[in-house]
C-alpha cells in the first residue's frame, strides 16, 4: 500500500473535511521512499494508519514534513557517519497555501504551509489524509525555513520548535482547513502535547467559559499514547527554554504547570489533557503506570500491518487456504490446521532466497542458504543490547560455527555515541569470528532491507534489558512472516510466548543473560537441523500470532476503547 498525491488541493480538503479522528505523530512511515521515519514509531504509525483505510475509518494523520529526511547511514572501519536524506516532497503532496497559519518562534513570526497526501484503502478504496507541516517558505527567515528539515535533526531547543509546529501551528492548520467534524485528536507519543495546550488557549480568546471548563472541554477532545518505558525517553523541557522559544502569545500559561513544577515533561502534560490514556503492550502499561502513579493508563498492545510485512509467497499461500484473511486477521489463529509445513517452508525458502540476495547486492558478502541464519535488526539503543551474543566468543564458536550465520542492521541517533560504539563492537566481532561464524552488518538500513529481513530470517533475535522495551514491532513482523523468536520476556513477547509457547524461544533474564542466550541457541540449533519437522511446525505455530498482533486488531481497539466517544 502506498502514499499517493492527491489530484489537487481542492480535492485534499474535501477528503479532510471528513475526518472525525486526528492522529498526531512526530514521525510516520509512510512509504520507503518518503523520508519521514526512524524507526519503529514512524513505521508503527504508518501501518495504524494503513488499517484505518483498511477498515474505512474517518481518521487523518498530521505531521511534519522533514524534507532532508532522517539521515542515510554510513559505516566506514565501522564508523558510523551520516548524511542528509531528501525525498521528492512535490511528487508525493500537495500544498494548501490557502491553509497557512503563522505561530511566533523566538519572537519572529514563522509560517507554516500544511501539504497533503493519501493513503488508499485495500479493497473498498476508502482514503486516509495525512497533513505534513512545512516551515521551508520564503516569508520565513532563513534559520526558521530549516525546522521542518530533519526528523529528530538539532538540539533540545530545535526539537521545542519543532513540538511547537506539530502541536500549536498544527491544530490552527486544522481549524484554517475547516475540519469541523473532528471529536478526536490523538497524540502518538507526547510530541504532541502542545496541542490541547492550544485549545485551552483558543477556547479562552473565543469562548466566554471559565477555565475549569475550557480545560474539561479540552481533556475531553484528546487521548493519547505513550511508547517507552525508559525516563530519557521522555521529553522534558525547561520553562525559561519555552518561554524564550514560544513566548507569552502562543500558550496558555496558566495550565503549563500540568507538565510539572520545575521543567514540562511533555508526557505529563499530555495525561494531565487526555480523557484517556495507553502503553502499547501489556507489561509497558503496567509500568507506565509506576513512571506516572496517578493516573489511569490503559494498555493497547501494538501490531503490525500484515499486508504490508508479510512476504508475497506466503500471501499467496493464505489467499488459496484462507481467503478473508486480510479483512478478518483473527483467523490466522488456526493456521497451523489449514496451512501444511511444506507449503510454509517452500514459501519462506523464496523469502530467504530474496534476503541473501539483497545482502550480496549491497554488501558483496555471500550468504549459504543452508545454514540457519539469525537476524536483529532495530535501532542500536543501549538498552536492547545488539552485542549480547558475543559477549563469550569462544561460547559462541563452540555451539556455532559452521551452524549460525548473523545478519545484523540498524542505525545508532547521531548523538547517541554508544549506540555508535556498539555497532563498531559488533563489525570488530565479525572480523574476529570469520572463518567459523560469519556475521553481516548491512549499512543503510531502511524499510526496504528491513522487510527483507523480516520475511527472510529463519530466527529473530531481540535480547533487552526488561522491561526497556514497550513493545518490539519487529518481532511481530518476523513471527507473521512464520519466522520463530528468541527474545527475552519484554515488550509484546510476554503476551506472544504466552498465547502461543510453541512460538519460539525465551532467553532467561538473570546475572549472565548472554550463557542463557548461548543455552537457549544451543536448542535451536539442535531443532533446526536435527528436527525440519518441529522446526516447521514452530514456524506456522509463529504464523498463528498473527492472528492477535496486528494493526486491525489494535486499531479496532482504540476505535472501541479511545476513539468513540464524540464531543463535539
């Protein structure tokens, strides 16, 4: 499913005048060649709103446009550099330069022109807007005509100005644009949490109500979502910082304290402006609630977009024995009773074929598809632990040479200089193993090699420190792609291992996890050539998750739990 360009601005307007949802999103994977994501977030946002226009729902998408990208990774004696991403903004939206609305930057007027595209349904062609924020005009100065280049791109304070564009210069673009008919305005993460902010605001120049209601009426307009159980995960912003970057004009400074005495925590503000509340899996819910004792956190566990990750082979197996399928997701849960190992083998062989290939195109290295190959392929945060597996070499030699090949991608933040090290750690590894393991650290990670991967692997690796991780989406894809994982219990995979223990693996969290890796692999490595029949039906009992962890189901969820209830 692709993001198209509407035919005209006229056109764009009347889509998103019926719009009843609005959901906010500092970064969306829209397409792989639309340069508005990161990582997990961006894609897991790309993928709801693809259900949304799956299952018909009057929902619109905002965010910024980020004309120069994320960044294009380099790897140089395992260095990692990086460089400006720029896409043809032109060939996938449209302006609306009738919709610009102005917000005050660091006492300057900046402008902000919102731009459009679409995404189109699968079968009854119902579309889905998403309304992309663009700073790059000529009114502006020069160094405001840049916030909207980069994702995540400058420092604290231009991560401020670009909170700003998306929560305050993105709900006037709502109201330029006319979409009366919104009752919902979700806020994927709190990036967004400056746009209850505005309302309060709006409601106090235009309404004559006293502000225990403007602040009711506002709460009661907004619902939103958190994604990381890790504190630094969590925007935080001093108030001498906002009020030098947004000034007196622009916010409601009577109800900024609701993100705190002493800094705004962006995530607080927001669940102080929110009717409701939710982590994204079981287990991160939980802990939301002991990051922020007070408030009522709901858990809505992530999914993933099965047409978009599953392999063509294998949608062409579960269109012959289960048809409906991509409508009705939950009959995946029997599978395994309708789908032969064979025919799942035969598809991922297909699968892997592709990866190997897309492996030797980019990097020269060739892979034997006859060894089983482990794949781990995320963002290289610390907590989530790429190196775990060499942590013992001479281990990992003994119960894997000549057995295991590992295929490793994924892109440390500029700034984050130990995830920097730890992709060196894990290209300095390969070299000291070659010979007897061969390890593959593919640059350049995007979705196109990310889907490869997915589909490809025969195991899928996801070693955190619990409870870091909120969810792991990428587990999801490999398990729908038949794909068994190894993972410790964390994010999605309590629930997964739990529903269906024939799955894949845990590895055991306690004082040497890396020898409880080496043990669990040890077993795999047994089953995989020892046992093809248990192995493949450990494949199609993975298949069976996803059934539970997918987009319509989780977007069905916040249709019934977050977004029903209208206002106004």
């Amino acid at each position: 499913m692709e993001f198209f360009k509407p035919e005209d601005a006229e056109y764009a307007i009347n889509v998103l005048r019926h719009a009843h949802i609005v959901y906010a999103t500092m970064e969306v994977g829209l397409d792989s060649r639309v340069h508005t994501y990161s990582g997990g977030l961006g894609v897991l946002a790309g993928d709801t709103l693809r259900s949304c226009a799956d299952l018909r729902l009057p929902v619109a998408g905002l965010t910024l446009l980020y004309r120069k990208g994320y960044f294009r990774q380099h790897l140089h004696n395992g260095i990692q550099t990086e460089s400006d991403e720029p896409w043809d903004v032109d060939a996938f939206t449209t302006a609306l330069p009738h919709a610009r609305v102005n917000i005050t930057i660091e006492g300057r007027v900046v402008w902000v022109e919102p731009r459009v595209g679409i995404i189109v349904g699968h079968k009854q062609r119902h579309i889905v807007p998403i309304i992309l924020l663009d700073t790059h005009l000529e009114e502006n100065a020069p160094q405001d005509r840049g916030i909207t280049d980069h994702l995540y791109g400058g420092d604290e304070r231009m991560r401020l100005k670009q909170e700003a564009i998306l929560g305050i210069a993105g709900k006037r673009a709502l109201r330029k644009i006319g979409l009366r008919h919104v009752h919902t305005f979700h806020m994927n993460e709190g990036h967004a949490a400056f746009a209850p902010m505005e309302d309060v605001l709006y409601f106090s120049r235009y309404y004559s109500f006293n502000q225990p209601r403007i602040k009711s009426l506002v709460k009661s307009a907004h619902v939103f979502t958190t994604h990381t159980p890790v504190p630094a995960g969590h925007d935080r912003f001093p108030y001498e910082m906002i009020r030098q970057v947004i000034g007196e004009e622009d916010l409601a400074w009577e109800s900024l304290d609701l993100g705190g005495h002493y800094e705004c925590n962006m995530t607080k503000l927001a669940l102080n402006l929110s009717r409701y509340a939710n982590g994204v899996a079981k287990r991160h819910g939980e802990i939301s609630k002991q990051m922020f004792p007070g408030y009522d956190i709901d858990a809505i566990t992530n999914g993933v977009h099965l047409p978009t990750w599953i392999h063509p082979e294998i949608q062409k197996v579960l269109d012959t024995k289960m048809p409906s399928w991509r409508e009705q997701p939950s009959i995946l849960e029997r599978c395994y009773q309708v789908i032969t190992h064979e025919e799942l083998w035969r598809a991922h062989q297909v699968a892997k074929k592709q990866l190997l290939k897309e492996v030797h195109k980019r990097t020269g290295i060739t892979l034997d598809k006859n060894i089983l190959t482990i794949g781990f392929a995320r963002r290289f945060a610390t907590y989530k632990r790429a190196d775990l597996i060499f942590r013992h070499l001479e281990r990992l030699r003994e119960i894997g040479a000549k057995k295991v090949q590992l295929l490793f991608a994924g892109q440390a933040h500029p700034r984050d200089e130990e995830g920097k090290r730890i992709i060196q750690r894990v290209i300095d590894y390969a070299q000291q193993l070659a010979g007897d393991i061969t390890v593959v650290f593919v640059e350049g990670y995007d979705v196109h090699l990310a889907r490869h991967m997915v589909q490809g692997c025969d195991l899928w690796l996801n070693n955190p420190i619990p409870p870091q991780e909120a969810s792991g989406t990428s587990g999801m894809k490999a398990a729908a792609n038949g794909i068994p994982n190894i993972s410790t219990l964390d994010g999605w995979w309590i629930e997964g291992i739990t529903q269906n223990p024939q799955a894949g693996w845990i590895i055991e969290h306690g004082e040497d996890d890396a020898n409880k890796l080496y043990d669990t692999l040890s077993h795999i490595i047994r089953v995989y050539y020892e046992h093809p029949e248990r192995w493949k039906e450990h494949m199609v009992q993975a298949l069976s998750l996803a059934s539970y962890f997918n987009t319509h189901r989780m977007v069905q969820e916040y249709q019934d739990r977050a977004w029903s209830v209208r206002i106004y």
